[in-house]
C-alpha cells in the first residue's frame, strides 16, 4: 500500500506502467497500451465542480481524468491469458465537443516483450465488452494480413457478441471479418484458464464480463468498465456517460464495491491510471480505493 495520502494522489495521476501481483502460481500483470484523456463532468454526468475541487487527485494538471488502457496478462506455468487488448496504436487529438481529450495508443505489444510475452505465446484473448478501448490490438492485422495474436481464441460473453456492432466501434468489415471466426462465447460461471472465472454483469454494456481470478489464497476482481474511476468505489451511484443502462451498472457496482470490501480481495481497474491493483477499504464514512505498493 502507499503510506500516505500525498503518495496516492501523486500516483493516481500519472500514466500506468507494467505493475505485476502473485497469486500463488498465477502471475497477473498489468500491460499498459497508453492513456486516454476524460473529462470530469461528461464522463461522470452526476459530479460537479465541487465535486472535483475536492479530490484533485483524480485529475491532471489540464483538469482531465487520465485513463490508462492495455490489458491484464495472466499466467499460469507456461500458458498465458490476455484480458483485454488496449485500443491499438492510434493517436488522437483532443476534439472540444468530444467527452474524451487526447487518446494515445500502441504500446501494448513492447509492454508484453518487457513481461518476456511474444503475441504468438497468448492462448486467449478474453474480452470484459466490445469497445474500442479493449478491442484494439485484437483487431489490428499485421503487414502480412494475419492477426496480431495467432494463436488465440478471443472469448466473449454470449450476451455481448449477440448484441455486438462492431462498425460502430469504427471496425472496418475487413477486420471484423478477420476477428469474427476467431470468437468463442463464454457462459456466466465458466472457467475459462486455470483459476480464472467469467461473470457476466451487464450494466455497462449488455454482455459486459468481469473475470475473478484466484490463487494463493487471494481473489482478484478484474472489473473492466464496471468503474472507470477509484472516485466511483465510495460514489457506485455516480454511472459513466458511456454505460449502456446507468442503473443496472450502478446496482453492479454497489455490489462489486461490496465483494471488493471482502478479505484478501485485489481489484483490477484497467482505467485507473497508475492505480490499477488495489484493495477496496472502509473510511470514515464511506470506501475508498486504496492502491497496492506494487
């Protein structure tokens, strides 16, 4: 854990890097993509500027909540599993209409090569939902046309690939072509690797699925998109402009927020900029995000 509020603040406002936890014989690493910039009020129409006066923590020095984006790489003897695929190497200015600031993408793969991964060692590549931000590299071809990862299998919950619109997540038919064959539904409950389980809980998006990993006597909550901010775990009514049903994503997270509050529970939260593993405590007169010292 950090050991003050000054560290916390600091690390939670600056880009993610590789941060690794050991779960018995299971190695989860976070492998960063890039970042995403988010402006406060669009994404959390519920906030306000008090709101954000009091926990500049969460914000840059622009006055964006930074993002990051990649994937969560697990791995289990010699056999790897990629949750989530970052956005893909694309770089986008800042549009002032957009809820979204600047976007920078592409550097998933280096940060696998770092972790000692190449692409062609992944089995698996599961999805928590179809947006962009987790798709990418999945659907990027390489200069010979061939998927990035092909060895893998891409897992998606039956609820979310039955509702997909894949062009409207700016997927090209050619590359949804490519992706489609390669997709294999997941059921709510499955094992889908060694020690690691899919729940689906809608809410964000019709199929969205966390994956609950477990090892050493630990459990670890990969929660996708259930929460895009730690400002969220002591707010779970505060839904994002992004969630597909605001209520049923906030039941979620007062559930989640309720399971990440339980002994020896990690929680992962792939936009929680450098942050992204902690332990959900009680303080004072509400929870709190705390990151784990990784």
């Amino acid at each position: 854990m950090t050991n003050t509020a000054v560290d916390q603040d600091e690390r939670l406002r600056r880009p993610a890097g590789i941060r690794s936890v050991q779960l018995g014989e299971t190695k989860v690493s976070f492998v960063p993509d890039g970042a995403i910039q988010g402006r406060p009020h669009r994404w959390l129409p519920d906030t306000t500027d008090k709101t954000w006066a009091a926990h500049p923590q969460y914000l840059d020095a622009s006055g964006h909540l930074v993002a990051s984006i990649g994937g969560l790489l697990v791995e289990h003897g010699d056999r790897a599993l990629l949750i989530d695929a970052g956005w893909g190497p694309v770089s986008l200015p800042a549009e002032p209409e957009s809820p979204n600031g600047a976007v920078h993408g592409g550097a998933l793969l280096d940060s696998l090569a770092e972790l000692g991964r190449r692409p062609e060692e992944i089995e698996t590549v599961a999805f928590t939902h179809l947006h962009i931000d987790h798709l990418g590299w999945a659907w990027h071809l390489t200069p010979g046309g061939r998927p990035v990862f092909t060895r893998a299998e891409y897992l998606v919950a039956e609820p979310e690939w039955d509702q997909r619109d894949l062009l409207a997540q700016g997927i090209s038919e050619e590359e949804a072509a490519a992706l489609t064959p390669r997709v294999r539904t997941v059921a709510d409950g499955q094992e889908i690797f060694p020690g690691v389980r899919a729940q689906v809980t809608g809410g964000h998006t019709a199929g969205h699925t966390q994956y609950v990993i477990t090892g050493g006597g630990t459990r670890l909550i990969a929660f996708g998109d259930a929460l895009h901010s730690p400002i969220q775990v002591d707010h779970p009514e505060w839904s994002c402009l992004y969630d597909h049903d605001p209520t049923q994503s906030a039941e979620h997270r007062r559930r989640l927020v309720a399971e990440l509050e339980q002994p020896d529970t990690i929680g992962f939260g792939i936009h929680f900029a450098d942050a992204v593993f902690g332990q959900v405590r009680r303080d004072g007169t509400g929870s709190a995000w705390h990151p784990l010292n990784v």
